[in-house]
C-alpha cells in the first residue's frame, strides 16, 4: 500500500541524488536516462535551500527500469 512517502514496495521514495548514486551516475544523468525509459518522478518535496521542489522516486519503477520483463513470442 502506497502512503503519500513510500513507494509500492513500503519503502520510502528517495530524492534524485540518492537515486543516481544507487546506479553510479550523476543526478544528471540519472534524470536523462529515466526519461529515456519514460520514468517520471513518484513525488516532490519542497526544497530546503528555496528553488525548484526535489523530485521523489520511487525505488520499483528504477527497479522495473533496470530488469525489463523479455516477451516471449
């Protein structure tokens, strides 16, 4: 069950930079390859040092990004 901070699987969603870290990339690099695969942010959060809200991901989508279900004809 999904709460408004945790993700499908019960875990909390984790911000850009923690998501890029997971996969040894840069946040910005972790932006555009989710938006290769069509990943969109799970949430937001207002951020700490004013500007822009700090996207929120959710853990089963990258998962679901990085193991993609092979179709069998």
């Amino acid at each position: 069950m999904t709460s408004p901070c945790t993700g499908r699987d019960g875990r909390p969603f984790v911000p850009t930079d923690q998501a890029a870290y997971s996969l040894g990339m840069r946040p910005g690099q972790f932006r555009a390859w989710a938006s290769r695969r069509g990943l969109r942010p799970a949430g937001h959060r207002p951020n700490p040092r004013r500007g822009q809200p700090l996207a929120l991901w959710d853990l089963v989508d990258i998962t679901d990004a990085l193991n993609p279900t092979t179709r069998v004809a």
